[in-house]
C-alpha cells in the first residue's frame, strides 16, 4: 500500500504519524505529572514528615576542635564537639570518634571509647552498628552537650588525617556520620 502512494505523500504520512506519537507521549507524561502532584497533595492533614524525611539530621554538631599534644612518654588528640537533637523531648545515643590517616601504609586508626573485639568497630577500623553499646553513653535534648575525647596516638607513626564522627541510636542506625579533617 505504501508504494502505491507518492513519495511526497508518504513523507506526510510518516511526519503526521510521528507528530502523533510525540503528541501521545506528551500526554500521557502530562496525566502522570498530575496523578502525582494530586496524590501529594489529597492528604494534607497527614503526619508531618520526619526530620530525616525532610533532609534534616535529627542530630545537630557545632564547635568542633581538636588539638595534638606530645610529651615524652605520649603522643595525644584530644577531640571536642558539640551536639544537639534537632527535635522535641531526649535521646539516648552512643558517640564514637575514630581518628585515622588513610594516606599512608600501613592505616592508622584509633577509636574511641577503646573496642574489643567484638566492638562496633572492625579490626580494618570501619564502623559497624552491630553492638552500639560500646560506644560512649549520651542523652542528647535540644540543648548543646559537649563531649570531649582523648585519643593515645601509636608512637612513631604518622599524624592522623580525619577524624570521623558516628552518633547511633541503641538500635544501632547511624544518626550522625561525619568527617572532619585535621
């Protein structure tokens, strides 16, 4: 049928074809742009959406410091930070501070509060949520708490790079994670 036609007309024909086609995507992309927005917004007296749905940390930190001393017998980081929750009422949480330096072979890490083995942290010193409970004990409100830890460095190494932030619930997800370099 296609030959018996003309080639202009078949070039008008496939252009109406074509036109309908893209006329017929548009639409349909049209219907799911409103069926989305209307389904968003059909419950307005819903639950108000979480901090962490929203993109806020239901943790918040301020101030971070930290200072290296060395004496003859130690080599010290002593790290300070402040933290808040970003919502009504208290929290109970565990704070853990892993101080490394990535750049150099072997990795040098240290955590703390000091781990066992079966610790939240690995023996490569990567975090793990598995047991928080052996992380420094905390009852955060919307209130600024300071908390301040004092970590040994391995003699004759190099100087750590980061130190790495984890705040966990008690069920052990990861309420705040966060690097900060030195």
């Amino acid at each position: 049928m296609w030959q018996s036609l003309s080639p202009r007309w078949r070039r008008f024909m496939s252009s109406a074809a074509y036109s309908v086609l893209v006329g017929v995507v548009a639409g349909l992309g049209y219907l799911t742009f409103q069926a989305i927005s209307e389904r968003r917004h059909d419950n307005p007296s819903g639950p108000e959406p979480s901090a962490e749905a929203a993109g806020v940390s239901l943790v918040d930190f301020d101030s971070f410091t930290a200072r290296q001393t060395r004496s003859a017998d130690t080599d010290q980081l002593t790290v300070s930070l402040k933290l808040r929750l970003n919502a009504p009422g208290n929290l109970g949480c565990y704070v853990y501070f892993i101080a490394r330096n990535d750049q150099v072979s072997p990795k040098v890490w240290v955590v703390w509060p000091a781990q066992g083995a079966d610790g939240a942290v690995t023996a490569g010193g990567h975090f793990r949520g598995g047991s928080p409970t052996t992380g420094q004990s905390l009852q955060l409100s919307s209130r600024w708490t300071r908390i301040t830890a004092t970590i040994d460095h391995p003699r004759e190494r190099p100087p750590f790079s980061t130190v790495m932030v984890y705040v966990v619930d008690p069920k052990g997800e990861i309420l705040l994670a966060r690097p900060f370099a030195l």
